[in-house]
C-alpha cells in the first residue's frame, strides 16, 4: 500500500470478527514499532500483548467499561519505559522523551496493523493504577495506551480534520 494512501485510510475500529491473529502478524506489528524513532535510540518503551479473555475482561473494566476491548482478539498494551529514559536523561527523559518513545512506536504499530488488512484502536482512557496492578507492571514503567487490535467488522466515515490552515503559525507563532 502507498503510504499516503494508509496514512488516510487509517481508521480507529472498535468491532472486530471473531477471528484470532497470527502470531507472526503480532510479530510483524510490534516490529515496525521497534523502527519508530526514540530519544537517543534507547527505545523506552515495551509492550504487554495479551489474549486471555480473562484479563482482557479485567482491561475492559479497567477502561470504564468498554466492552470491545474484552471482543478485540488482542491487546497490546504499550507502556513507557520512565527508569530507562531517566537514567540518561533525567526529568526530560521521564516526564517527556519516554512518552513520545511509546508514542511513535505506536503510531508505527497503528499504521502496519492497517497495512496488513487489520484494525486497531488506541484507547487511552483508563484507570492506570488498575491497569498497572492487573499486568504486574513495574514501577518506573507507565502504561501509555491500550491497543485493540483485530481483523475489522467496521467501516466507519473519516472523522473530519480541521483544515491545514488552522495548524500552521508561520516564522512565528
Ligand atoms: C491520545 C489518544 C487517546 C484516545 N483515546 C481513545 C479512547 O479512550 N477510546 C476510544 O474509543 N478512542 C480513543 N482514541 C481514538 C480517537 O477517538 C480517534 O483516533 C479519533 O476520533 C480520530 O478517528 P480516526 O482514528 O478514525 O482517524 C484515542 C486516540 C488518541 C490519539
């Protein structure tokens, strides 16, 4: 797929079929996260991928009830890795650098999971504490987004975007 093409086509899915994903393609994913970008390439980020209904149904009560994150086959769970980045780059690296290092690898994740012919969304509220104790992450390490991920039983309409003119300041701001 041309990139601009799956850059635009790129939508959030929030119903998926009943079909289970390869792991291969879970693979593949977390992979072209890996290439994303990361302050001083320490790649502060890591990711939960979890498939237990179970848990799954805990994540959705976590997210304030949101029943399709327990119907999505996967979830990935991508988290910063805050002792990492702070270690080299003290405040910066934990409050700032560890954050955007997950959100590009995501962002890397949402746009193959498109290119592969499957559907994503990044849900990002939830109850952090909840999340945290249900996957046993660590301190000093921060989820950031839950990703649900499956093959899409959706076609929604774009979501509008405001027009360029309304992002750009021009020499200053
Ligand atoms: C930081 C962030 C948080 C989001 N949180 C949620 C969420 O909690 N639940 C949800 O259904 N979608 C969530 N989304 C998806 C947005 O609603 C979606 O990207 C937006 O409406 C544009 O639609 P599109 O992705 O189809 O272009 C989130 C997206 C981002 C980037």
């Amino acid at each position: 797929m041309d990139l601009y093409e799956t850059i635009r086509n790129r939508r959030s899915i929030r119903k998926y079929k009943d079909r289970e994903i390869d792991d291969d393609l879970i693979h593949e994913i977390i992979e072209a996260g890996i290439w994303a970008p990361s302050a001083g390439n320490l790649q502060s980020w890591e990711v939960v991928v979890v498939k237990d209904p179970e848990i799954k149904s805990q994540l959705a009560v976590a997210c304030y009830i949101r029943e399709f994150i327990a119907e999505a086959p996967v979830v990935l769970v991508i988290c910063a890795h805050k002792r990492k980045s702070s270690a080299a780059y003290g405040e910066r690296g934990q409050e700032l650098y560890c954050i955007q290092d997950a959100a590009c690898a995501a962002q890397n994740m949402l746009l193959m999971i498109h290119d592969l012919g499957l559907g994503a969304c990044w849900n990002g509220s939830f109850n952090e504490e909840s999340v945290s104790a249900l996957l046993g992450i660590p301190n000093g390490v921060r989820p950031v987004t839950i990703i649900t991920v499956g093959y899409p039983d959706e076609k929604p309409i774009p979501p509008p975007r405001e027009d360029i003119e309304d992002f750009i300041h021009r020499e200053t701001y």
